[in-house]
C-alpha cells in the first residue's frame, strides 16, 4: 500500500522531501519505489514477501511434535 502511495504521490507533482516526511520513509525508498514503477509498472507495486519452504509454525524453531504418550 505504501509503494502505491509514494507513486501516487509522486505523479501528483509531490518533492521527494515531502513524500518522506509524510510516509516517514528514507529517500532512497522512494526513488527505489519511483524507478521501479518506470521500469516495471504496476508489477512493482506488488509485495516482496517470500513463502517459507515449510509453512509449519515448528519449522522456524527447529522443534518438532511431541507424540502422544
């Protein structure tokens, strides 16, 4: 929602300076989000999260299910 924002705002007309200080973002953020939206259009508003190889909460830890006694 946040990339949306900056390139919304952005095309406003709005400074760098202004949009950084309204979302609380570096500038370095906002002209990543600004050249990527040139480059890849509406792709690069899509989130950058990654799925885990395994979705089960005891993989992250290292645990594993205690069986039954």
């Amino acid at each position: 929602m946040r990339r949306a924002i900056v390139v919304l705002m952005s095309g406003q007309g709005q400074a760098v300076r202004d949009i950084t200080s309204l979302l609380q973002v570096s500038a370095d953020y906002v002209r990543d989000v600004i050249h990527g939206f040139n480059e890849r259009g509406f792709d690069a508003l899509d989130p950058k999260w990654t799925p885990l190889a395994n979705s089960s909460p005891l993989a992250s830890t290292g645990r594993t299910q205690r069986s039954e006694v």
